[in-house]
C-alpha cells in the first residue's frame, strides 16, 4: 500500500478515513460528532453573548456577578464551556477599551460566542493585534481617543475572554430583548462597539 | 517552542481579510466534531506547533487541525499507518464506501479512560465545572494585585503558553484567577499539576518600545512560574 501523501490527499478524504478508523476502534462515534456539528449550527453562537450581556445591562447585580466569576454567571442561562474553562468577562469604558485574540492559536469563548469566524483565525490578526491595536482597531471601522487605553487580552491561557461593551446612549427605552439584538459579535470581541439603530 | 505559530508581533501577514465563515466546507464541521469527541489524546496544541513550518504557514486552520491530529494519532499507534493508508484508499476510490457503526459501549469506557487519567495528573478543570473546588483554592498565590513582575526568558522544545514577545518584560499584576493547570511540556495535552494564575499587564512601551500605539498594553495570563 502507498504511504499516504496528506499534503496532496483531499482533506474530506482523510478526514473520513480519520473518522472511520476512530469510530471502527470505539473511539468516538459518529452520533456523537453529530451532536456536536448540530449544537454549533442551532444552539451556541454570539446570541448567547448578546443575551448575556442585555441582561448585565438592565441588572446591576447579575453584571457584578459576571464581572466576578464568568463562568458561573453565563451558568445562570445554561451556558457552560465544553472543557469547562473558566470565562473572564472584562467591562469597557471611557478609560479601557478591551478586544480579545490568541497569538499563540485562537482560543475564543466558545461557550458564549460560538465558533470564531475565519479573520480572528487569521494570521494577520493574531500577529498584528498585540502591537498595532488601534491600526486593526480602525480597520473594523472603530477610532478610540488617545485618552482611552486600548487593552489587548491575549488568550494563551484556557480562560477564555468576552468583552462586556458599553451600552449606547439612546437605548434608554429599549427592553433586555431588544438590548440583545443590537449586540454584535464583534462588540463582544472588542474590535466594534454596539451602537443604538 | 519558538515555532511560527508563536505570531504575536510578527510582520509581513498583510491586513486582515473580513472572512466572517467559522466554516468553508462540510469535512471541517466534522473535523472539529471529532476533535471534540474523540477519547483519546493527541492533535492537540503541541501536534499543531509539531507541525512543518511551511505546512503550518501554507495550510487552512482546520486542515492544520486535521492533519496534527492524524501526525499524533500515527505516532502514538492509536492508528497505525497501514489501516489508515488503506482506509485513504477505500474512500478516495468511492467516497460512499461502507462506513463503520459506533460502538456506543467501548465509546463509553475510552471516555472513562480519559477522565480517569486527566484526573491522576491531576487537571482541576476536569471534570468540567469542578474548577472552583475547595482544594484548588488552597493553592495560595504567592503575589498580589500591584506586584511589579517580569516574565522569564525561557527557549523551550517542549509546549509553552509563554509567548516570545513578552519574555523577559515587566508588568503589573492586575487580577488573581483560580489556579489553572500548568500546561507546558505536555505533548499529549494532559495537565500537570495547577498553579496560581495571574493576569499580567504589560505597557505597549515595554513591549513594542518606540514603535508602540498610545496609550496601548497587553494582559496576558501568566502561571506563576512564568514570573520573577
């Protein structure tokens, strides 16, 4: 038999044939891969973040529980990290502005935001956040004073990060659902800010 | 390891493309489902910095994914090179070949496997949730918020969470975390013992000297054998 070229190979074959020799050696199985394909494409992405920040928004007390202990506060709505690692939520403000990225992989907060999109993967992004921040920062369409820190958390830990952005002036009226639909993933990042429609 | 996947502060990577995708083709999904799934150690952070350099720079992330699992699942004679030559083979000649059932009940004890073993090597993130336990607390970290600290400078061939960038640079203890499980060192991605965990600030100064943003910095988490 030729040794397998993997650099050539169609990587939808090797990974059946990846799948295959761990489900015929009782490694995983299937069903359970399925679950978990089916669970990232229904049930876990950035409307978890969005629900959890609205809520830290109009309550004062669940916000200081998340500011506190992530992990337990996204608990409160049934979220929990598939490896159980702990969730650190940092606040922005007029002061410190927090955006998140990996340098060493790309770990993100899949609990509550899903899985990351391609660019926060990217080698630009992870190589370039760290030491140009407000460059990558106006890219996103976002320019920030000099008077505001703008603090990079770079994940190489398993904590995982989420940023509670602020909330926009002119939601005053807006109810906890309607606070959730105007948080973009990208403001849970830190690389936008939720803004008022 | 000084590998590239070490990148923050690199230059030549060019700006960044707005691809929104978590995916771009359907084998990726399961790629990450078996990731996820799979009770057995290996393709892990280190099998993806083991990874050649020009491969790792010249691959997608989840074919980077793929192929460190495969490369670790080979080496350790989870699968040997045979069988997953021939099975290459059966679906490359029909991609519908026969597919094997699962095995729900030797799933179940590969699983207990791993638990038992990630808890000798005593992981206090395992089992999930248990992060908080009373025991990890008693771990007393040695520094306090406020604590002036320098990273140290190491050049390990093993795992390291220590990026090049910060090595041997001083910042600012600004938040004690529960103890995490020191992870450097571990091929097959199981934890030593915990350590207490800080985060650490570093001025955009200290790191990037002249070239640095305003009023910029970095907070890393830092065990606390990363510091002096």
């Amino acid at each position: 038999m030729e040794k397998t070229n993997m650099a050539n190979e169609d990587p939808a074959i090797l990974t059946k044939a990846l799948e295959s020799l761990l489900v015929e050696k009782g490694l995983v199985t299937s069903g359970r891969i399925d679950e978990i394909v089916k669970s990232y494409e229904e049930d876990i992405g950035p409307m978890r973040g969005a629900q959890v920040v609205a809520k830290a928004w109009v309550d004062p007390e669940y916000k200081a529980r998340l500011l506190v202990d992530g992990r337990s506060a996204i608990a409160e709505f049934g979220f929990t990290d598939p490896h159980g690692a702990e969730l650190v939520v940092t606040e922005n403000t007029d002061d410190v502005h927090n955006m998140v990225v990996c340098t060493l992989c790309s770990c993100y907060p899949w609990a509550v935001l899903g899985l990351p999109p391609a660019w926060y993967k990217s080698f630009a992004y992870r190589s370039r956040a760290v030491s140009e921040p407000r460059t990558v920062l106006k890219e996103f369409g976002l320019e920030l004073p000099e008077s505001t820190e703008v603090r990079v958390l770079d994940s190489n830990s398993d904590i995982r990060y989420m940023v509670l952005p602020k909330r926009p002036a002119g939601t005053d009226g807006m109810s906890e659902e309607e606070l959730a639909g105007i948080v973009t993933r990208d403001s849970m990042i830190g690389v936008g800010e939720a803004v008022c429609p | 390891m000084d590998g590239v996947h070490d990148m923050g502060g690199m230059h030549g990577f060019g700006p960044i493309e707005r691809d929104e995708l978590s995916y771009h083709d359907e084998w990726e999904a399961r790629v990450h489902g078996i990731s996820n799934a799979m009770a057995a150690p290996g393709g892990g952070r280190f099998s993806l910095e083991s990874l050649d350099p020009a491969e790792y720079l010249g691959s997608s992330y989840y074919t980077r994914w793929l192929l460190a699992r495969i490369n670790t699942l080979l080496a350790a004679g989870t699968i040997t090179q045979q069988e997953f030559d021939a099975a290459v083979a059966k679906y490359r000649a029909n991609p519908d070949s026969e597919f094997p059932s699962d095995d729900e009940t030797a799933y179940k004890e590969a699983q207990e496997a791993v638990r038992e073993r990630r808890k000798k090597a005593g992981d206090p993130t395992f089992p999930p949730g248990s992060g908080s336990g009373s025991s990890e607390r008693s771990l007393e970290a040695k520094l306090g918020v406020g604590d002036q600290v320098v990273a140290k400078t190491i050049h390990p061939d093993g795992h390291t969470r220590l990026p090049r960038y910060v090595r041997g640079r001083a910042g600012e203890v600004i938040r004690i975390y529960r103890p995490q499980g020191f992870q450097d060192d571990e091929p097959l991605s199981d934890h030593s013992g915990p350590q207490p965990m800080y985060a650490v600030r570093f001025d955009g100064k200290e790191l990037w000297g002249d070239q640095a943003e305003a009023n910029s910095s970095v907070v890393l988490d830092m065990w606390e054998s990363y510091l002096t």
